[in-house]
C-alpha cells in the first residue's frame, strides 16, 4: 500500500510540472528556471544526500562523460524544452503528450539494443502516435492535411526524445547508490544550464523573477524535481522498477486534471480521444511485452 502511495505522488508531482511551466510564462524566462531548478536540488541534495555522493564518488568519476551526457538529456535539455513549450501550448497538452514518453522508450530500446518489439507492442506504438498526432493537430483535419502543428507540441516532442534516450541510457548507469547517480546528475544539470541562461541573456530574452515566478521556481525544486524522485526511489525500492514505471502513465490524466482545476483550461473532445489513444497504446505495450 505504501509503494502506491509514494508512486501516485510522484505522479501528481510530475503532472504539476506541466501546471508550473505554464504559469513560468512571463514570469521567468524558460533557460533562467532551468538553472535555478537545478540550484535548488542540488541545495536539497546536499543536506539529504552529501553522504552518499562521497560514498559512490570513487565509481561516479570514472564515469564522468556518461553523467554528463545523461544529465543533459535528461535534465537540461528536457526541462529547456518544456519550459520553452510551456509559452506556446496548454498545460493540458503538456500531460498528454509526455504519454508517448514509454513509446519512444521501447523505439529506443530496439534501435539501441535490439530489444524485440512484439507485434501487440507495434500497434501500441501506432495507437499512441495516432493520440498524439490527434492532441497536436487538436482534432482538426484541415490543420492535420496541412501539416500545422503548435510549436509547442512540437517541442514536447522533442522533449520525449531526449527524456527516452536518458531513459535508455539508464541501462548502463554506473553500479552506485540511486541518490548518489541523481546527485551527480543534477550537478551535470546545474553545469550544463549555465550556457543555455548566459545565451538567453545574451540574445536579451532572460527574464529575472517577479515576484510569482519567485513562488513557483521552489514549487518547481519541490515537487517535480525534489519529492517526485524521492518517492520513485522509494516506489522503486518497494515493487521493483518495472510495476513502479507502470504509475508514470498516470501523468497525462493527472496533468489534464490540474489544469482544468487550477487553470481553467477547457478539457476538449480531441483531448478525450487522444488521451485515449495515448494510454490506450501504452497499455498495448505493456500487455504485448511477451506476446
């Protein structure tokens, strides 16, 4: 019951970072929040887990390129996106299609390591394009025939790429503790988003903080970046990663729920159906993994 538990708050959480990059808009720019995100795990993650980065670091800096590359995919270059995106698309589209998160893993784990992709798992990943395809086109056949897509969408795209490759690069994480290799990895975070803000600021696009953007920046560090991994650890640790990874496709609903409670958003038709495309897919995949 516990392993539930933590797993459905860091589900809530992860949703909420749909939520906190649509109110970031004109509040703070999208590469500032980046690096003040990754400032304040890295704050956390020295009262909470200074003991384990000196433990693991004999094994951590024998592996320094592979955290950095790690880290900025999945960190940096996820979160820049997401935050860019968040100026130009709904939160609601946000949640739902970080759905095709799991599709893209299972893509990669193919064309990385030939993991065989079963023929239910095939339809599963067209079922969730056809979701997708539906979320950015918003339902529309004039804007699908005529290949118009919200930036935005299209950038949330990009970010499930870079997030399946950290997803998949997973597999060759180095054999330390799960909150020394995320310390680690917020460092190379932290670093990493240092040149992206100096290029806002240069091109005259950085956005100091006013006084919401305050508010949210530590709502952002607490619960999609701070609580949401701690929990997953813990979730982890209970059921194992692959039942723990199964509460990640709560996301897109809970994502789609907080905007429509907090933002007023309008939940549409072509969002119920994609929705239902999306997790219609990823349960294809999960259900045809032996057949």
């Amino acid at each position: 019951m516990q392993a539930y538990a933590v797993m459905t708050v860091a589900a809530w959480c992860w949703a909420g970072n749909s939520i906190f990059s649509r109110l970031a808009a004109g509040e703070v720019s999208p590469m500032l929040l980046v690096t003040f995100r990754w400032v304040g795990v890295l704050l956390l993650m020295l009262i909470f887990a200074r003991r384990y980065i000196v433990q693991d670091w004999p094994v951590l800096k024998q592996h320094l390129p592979f955290i950095a590359i790690m880290g900025t995919c999945g960190f940096t270059g996820f979160n820049a996106l997401f935050y860019v995106a968040g100026h130009t698309t709904t939160a609601i589209n946000l949640g739902i299609l970080q759905g095709a998160m799991p599709i893209f893993v299972i893509l990669g784990m193919f064309a990385a390591y030939r993991v065989r992709v079963t023929r239910v798992q095939s339809l599963g990943v067209f079922v969730t394009i056809g979701g997708v395809i539906v979320v950015g086109s918003a339902g529309s056949f004039d804007r699908l025939a005529a290949l118009e897509f919200n930036i935005g969408d299209i950038l949330v795209m990009g970010c499930c790429l870079l997030y399946a490759g950290y997803a998949v690069g997973l597999r060759n994480r180095p054999e330390v503790s799960a909150l020394g290799f995320f310390t680690a990895l917020a460092i190379s975070a932290f670093v990493t988003s240092i040149p992206l803000t100096a290029t806002e600021w240069a091109l005259g696009d950085l956005q100091w903080p006013t006084a919401k953007g305050w508010m949210i920046i530590p709502a952002v560090v607490l619960f999609p970046s701070f609580l949401a991994q701690i929990c997953f650890l813990r979730g982890v640790a209970l059921i194992g990663p692959n039942r723990a990874g199964v509460f990640i496709n709560l996301v897109p609903i809970f994502a789609a729920i907080l905007a429509v409670l907090f933002l007023r958003e309008e939940f549409e038709m072509f969002h119920a159906i994609g929705l239902f495309f999306v997790l219609g897919g990823i349960w294809l995949s999960e259900r045809g993994k032996e057949t």
